[in-house]
C-alpha cells in the first residue's frame, strides 16, 4: 500500500535520505525510529509530495506519486506532530470541513458518530477546538482519517506533548485502523510505541534505513539497546536485518 524503491533526497551534498527501500502493507503499521535529521519526516514528505525526490520511486496503492499526485491523495490521510485545524470552529465543524475537501460533506449525526468513535467526549463535539488539548485534536484528526476513509495513514510524531493516558489512547485508535486494513506509517522517537503498537520497526540514522524489525521478534530492552548502538556507529551503515 506505501512503497519506496531507491528513494533518494538531496539538497546540495547533503543526502537527507539514502536510498530507500520500504513497503508498508495493508493492516502493518511501521514506525520510523531515529534522531532529528535521520531522514524519518523527509520520508513522510515525499509520500505527501510536499518535496520532490531527487531519485527513486513513492508509490502509494501502486500508484506513483511523483506521476500521479492528485490520484494518490483520496487513498491517504496525514496527521503531522501539530494538527493545524481552525480554532474558532468545533470539533464537529472541523471534521465535516476537512472530510468534505476530499469528498462529499458528512451529515452532522455521522460526523457527530466519527468523533464519538474516536473517544472525543460528546459534551467536546460542540467545543471550538482552541479549547482542546493536543490528544482531543489528535483525535479529531484520526476522525476525519476515518470519514475519508482513507486506506493508508501517514503519522510524524503524532504522540509527541501526549500525557500517557492521551498515547495510550491514540496507540488504541491505531490498532483499530491496522484492523481495519489501513496501512500505517509513524515517524517517531517514542520506542516504546513502536514496540507496542507497531508491526515493524524501522531504525534511520543520516538518511540510512539501518535495521528493518518485526516488532514481536525483539524485546523493549534489546530494540533500546540496538537503538543506543545504532546511533553510536559511523554514519551511512550498510547492515540491514
């Protein structure tokens, strides 16, 4: 459903991405470990189009991005580390906005439905959103997600300022998508997401896609310590498991 071959990025002589080969199927969700400038949000804008690759391929449901932009975006839904949604209008208002931008305009009481879904309390529907905090928007996000009925999610750092019980709960909603056949993938720090919530795991370091994991195959302990190791090596390894 999500796919890279050979991606690269380039600006100048820095390579922000080296090389990247990385395909996310329906219902996996893979998440993106690695320190700032690894290459994990490079990776996200470039399935979003917002920059364009210096080499290599992004194909979403098979469908290159680079050629076919606008086809590509009816079958993703993003949701960045700080959800931009208009402030002066609720919950409800925001959902039913950006849902219709890619499609018809959900009536209130399916609208009203989705955000219930997500866990957004009913007495916050009807709250303008500057009143929320960040989980209640992330949550508003992960609706209009689901109105699009999007089949493939893009995340950067969605959990990052979340108290626990607010990460808690949108690793839930995550795992609802991943049953729902939705592929998923989340560029993040946190590692102890990543291994409770995701299928695989992928460590980055300087544009390097290092290690590739399946999250049940390594313990919490062990995917901390190969981290901690990763991040010590030189940079552009070339091991990859």
């Amino acid at each position: 459903m999500l796919r890279t071959i050979n991606l690269t990025k380039k600006y100048g002589t820095h390579t922000a991405l080296n090389n990247l080969n990385l395909s996310v199927q329906a219902g996996e969700i893979f998440c993106l470990l690695g320190a700032n400038g690894a290459g994990k949000t490079t990776t996200i804008n470039l399935f979003m189009n917002f920059i364009q690759a210096t080499s290599g391929q992004v194909f979403i449901n098979d469908l290159e991005v680079a050629q076919q932009a606008q086809a590509t975006k009816k079958h993703l839904a993003y949701i960045p580390e700080n959800l931009n949604l208009y402030g002066n209008l609720t919950g409800l208002e925001n959902l039913q906005f950006f849902a219709g931008l890619g499609g018809e305009k959900p009536k209130k009481e399916v609208a009203s439905q989705l955000l219930k879904s997500v866990g957004l309390q009913s007495e916050a529907i009807n709250k303008r959103v500057k009143q929320y905090s960040k989980g209640m928007r992330q949550k508003v996000g992960i609706a209009i997600a689901k109105a699009k009925q999007a089949d493939n999610l893009l995340l950067d750092e969605p959990t990052s300022g979340l108290d626990p019980q607010a990460s808690n709960d949108f690793a839930q909603l995550l795992r609802e998508m991943r049953e729902n056949k939705v592929a998923i993938l989340m560029a993040t720090h946190d590692l102890f997401r990543a291994k409770e919530t995701g299928t695989h795991i992928g460590i980055m370091k300087e544009g390097d896609l290092v290690h590739t994991l399946k999250s049940d195959e390594i313990k919490l302990n062990e995917l901390e310590q190969l981290y901690l190791e990763t991040m010590k090596t030189e940079s552009h390894a070339t091991a990859n498991n």
